[in-house]
C-alpha cells in the first residue's frame, strides 16, 4: 500500500466513526425529548408492528413546503400530553407526501392537503381522518375520536 492509500483509507474511517457518532445522538436526543417518538419504518413494518401491538396507526402526511406541516412539527408533536397518549394509543408514522412510498400512500389514500392526518387499523382501512394545523389539546382530542372508531 502506498501513502496515498493509507490516508485515503484512514479518511474513510475517519468519515464513517463522525457519521456513526452522529446517528447515535440524534437517536439519543431523540428518545429523551418529549413528545411524539415516530415509528422508522415502512408503511407495511407499521402495520405488522399495529397488528401485533393491537393498535391504530397514526399516520402525518405532509411534505416539506408546508407551513401548517411545520408548526405541527414545531409545536404540537413535541408536546408532552400529545406525546404521552399518542405514544400510548397508537403507531405513529411521519411520511413526506412526495417521497417514495408517500406518493402511493397519498394516491391510496386520496390525500390533497396537507397537513391530512390518518388513522387507519393494520389492515389498511381508515377509521378517522383529519387536516389542518391543530393545537396540541385539541390534537389529543382527535386521537380520542379516532380510538373511539377502533
């Protein structure tokens, strides 16, 4: 191996231990913070894990340009009680409406605005539906109505 290729490999390391470090603390901030602890995985992954855990699936569908979107992101997901009963009650999913299987997602579910808030059993049928933005206790108050249909 020449010298160039011995700093080459040490760079790569080097990016792949910052990368990796990095991961783990949005993972740990993330488990500390209060609020809604969304689910990483597939739409399917969702409806296994619902299925299993007897629960509804929350979905957010939004996309990146909108600002009711944001707030609800800003304000009322990272609200304790919010956190609280929907990490209690449901399967709670975030999907951009425009990304991979959020395209399909919105297509099936006939998704026009945002943000549109979807509760749906591990089948696929939607028990409740809502939109907008919502404060955080009137968002509690429409995870009850969509328990309510279950």
């Amino acid at each position: 191996m020449n010298k160039f290729t011995k700093i080459g490999s040490l760079i790569i390391l080097l990016v792949a231990i910052v990368a990796s470090s990095a991961f783990q603390s949005n993972k740990i901030k993330e488990s500390i913070l209060p609020g809604i602890k969304f689910f990483h995985g597939t739409l399917k992954e969702a409806k296994v894990k619902a299925k299993k855990e007897n629960k509804l699936i929350f979905i957010d569908c939004y996309t990146t340009w909108c600002g009711p979107c944001k707030s609800m992101a800003k304000k009322t997901f990272v609200n304790k009680e919010v956190g609280d009963y929907f990490n209690k009650n449901f399967i709670c999913l975030k999907m951009d409406m425009e990304e991979e299987e959020g395209v399909n997602t919105a297509s099936i579910y006939a998704i026009e605005a945002y943000p549109t808030y979807l509760f749906i059993d591990f089948k696929g049928d939607v028990k409740h539906r809502d939109l907008g933005y919502i404060d955080s206790e009137s968002f509690i108050e429409v995870g009850k109505m969509a328990l309510a249909k279950k």
